[in-house]
C-alpha cells in the first residue's frame, strides 16, 4: 500500500507483489473468500454427514417395526418372571439385558440362558430365530455412527450457511453501487446458496425427527432418555453376536448327535439282520441255521431235524450238553431227547 500511495512504478515489483496488488484492489475479499471456500467444502461435508443420518433413520425404524425382536423379549420377560418367582416380577426389559443373557451359565458352566432361548425358541416359534437376524441387520452400522458427531456437523453446516448467507448480501449490496467488470460473485453465489439451503433444512430436519423417535423407542425399552443412540445399537448389535454365535454352537451339536443317530442306527440294523438269519451255537463251533433250525413248532422238539455237524458220525449220539439255537422264534436253550 505504502508503494502505490507513493505512486511509485509498479513494473518494477515482484510476481508476488503484483498479485497482492490485484487482490487488495477487490472490494470484501475476506467475504468473499469465505464464502467459496464453504462452497467448495459443503458437498464433501454434506457427503459424509447424510449417510449416516440415513443409518440412524433406518436402525430406529427398523427396531420400533421388528415384531421378531418383541417376541423374543416376551418369550426372555416370560422365562425371567419365571425364574424370580411372581413377586419380583418385572413389567419391562432394558435393551442392555439382552447381551447379558449369555452370562447367566448352567450349573455345570457347558450352556447358557442363550443357548437354552435359542433352543426353545427354535422349537415354539422358529420363525423368529430365522427373522431376527434379518430385520435388525442394519443395527451394526447404526451403532458406529456417533449421534453428537452428527449432531456437531449438521450444526456447522448451519452457522456456516448462515454466515455465507450475510456475506453473499454484503458483497451484493456493496458492488451494486461499485461494480467490478466480469464480476459474477453476485450472479452465482446466491442461488447456489440457495440450493445449500435446502440441503441443510433437510438434514436438521431429518436430525429432528430420529431424536424425537429414538426417544420414543429407547422409552419403550428402558422408560428414560439418557442413552446414545450409538450406545443403544452397540447393546443390540453385541446381542445379534451372541445369538449367531450361540445357533452356531447349536447346529454343530445338532450335526453331532445326528450322525451319532445314524451310525447307531446302522449298528442296529446289522445286529437285527444277523439275528433275524438265526445262528446256533455249539459247544466246540457256531454254524449259521437253516431251515430246519427255524421251523420247531409245538409239540416237537427244537433240536428235532437239525443236521449233524460236520465231521460228526451220522448215527452217534448227541451230546449231553445242551445245544442252543437262536432264531426270531426260539431264543432259549433246550435239551435234546
């Protein structure tokens, strides 16, 4: 400044100098920059903070509408009120409960309250155990996004917007009287702040509404409104781990003891197939039955018709000992005359 109020030649600046010259020469060039810079800004801002608006307004829609998950809270309250006894039963249920059911163990410390749920659950109403997982599957993202954060971002973009807003009418109100030629400050800010406008009326909107519902679900839960949002999706989110977690432990027991089942079954089946074939036993040997081992009938001895052994005179004399023939219709031992 103190060069060009002594009119000095300004050819024999610098680059840098020159360009200092130019910029001081621009009427409310703070206001102006200002006002650029958050244009340039709003849409990465505004980019990173709807989705996760979004991620809210889902989760707590998704959670007041889940008839899967208050099913199952009927079925825990039910089984709690059970437990304690009729006098201290309980008219409520805290979301933070719901990732505690694992600790309540068995006395031998092999099974949980959980694990007990599932399986009743699974047996009653399997259609909840298969819904569950699928209606609150949006629960996991929602409790990563931190509500004040968003709440911190949404209330920047105002003050910001308002801020640009006062600047954009000085800087019209000002050229109108001094117009800069080729000028289009006045032409193309306004009616894209306008465009901003609407974009942050939406999200302060948006952020109106899920703390007017969250506080409507987290009453249903717990009767108060002193929990975060992020903080009650965690509770729901860590529950949806221990529920996979605890059919997954289900299903292998489940897979162990049917193939337990079937190889018994198997073993079964052969045992029965070789008595049903009859086998007599001898002192000395065991030879398979025919049909003259089977067909003793009333009045006639068990042993009567049965071929001699072999290596055995055909006309000796039986052993005293007796001979015990097994079949479907003699199993006892019997002495042959």
């Amino acid at each position: 400044k103190g060069y060009l109020e002594e009119k000095k030649d300004e050819s024999l600046l610098g680059e840098p100098e020159k360009l200092f010259i130019v910029l001081d020469s621009i009427p409310y060039l703070r206001e102006r920059l200002e006002s650029i810079v958050f244009k340039v800004s709003f849409k990465e801002k505004v980019s990173d903070t709807r989705p996760k608006v979004q991620k809210l307004i889902v989760a707590i829609k998704a959670v007041s509408q889940s008839k899967s998950l208050i099913k199952f809270i009927e079925i825990v309250l039910a089984i709690g009120n059970f437990m304690n006894g009729e006098k201290n039963s309980a008219q409520g249920f805290k979301i933070e409960s719901l990732p505690k059911l694992i600790d309540t163990k068995t006395v031998d410390n092999k099974s949980t309250l959980l694990h007990y749920l599932v399986t009743f659950i699974h047996t009653r109403y399997p259609e909840v155990i298969t819904s569950l997982p699928k209606e609150l599957a949006c629960v996991e993202e929602a409790s990563k996004v931190s509500f004040s954060n968003v709440v911190s971002e949404i209330t920047d973009l105002k003050s910001g917007l308002t801020k640009v807003q006062k600047n954009v009418e000085i800087v019209i109100a000002k050229s109108a009287a001094n117009p800069i030629p080729g000028d289009q400050f006045s032409t193309v800010l306004p009616a894209t702040i306008e465009s901003f406008d609407k974009e942050v009326s939406f999200l302060n909107l948006s952020l109106d509404q899920i703390t007017k519902d969250f506080a409507k679900l987290e009453e249903s839960f717990r009767g108060t409104c002193s929990m975060q949002p992020e903080e009650f999706f965690l509770h729901l989110s860590r529950f949806l781990e221990h529920l996979k977690s605890a059919q997954s432990v289900l299903e292998l027991e489940r897979v162990k003891k049917e193939r337990a089942d079937q190889k018994a079954a198997k073993l079964q089946n052969a045992l029965l197939s070789e008595i049903h074939k009859g086998v007599k036993l001898k002192s000395g040997g065991v030879s398979a039955g025919g049909p003259d081992s089977a067909g003793a009938g009333p009045g006639k001895p068990s042993g009567a018709g049965a071929k001699p052994l072999k290596n055995s005179p055909k006309n000796s004399n039986l052993p005293d000992r007796p001979v015990v023939v097994l079949s479907p219709r003699n199993l006892k031992p019997t002495q042959p005359r």
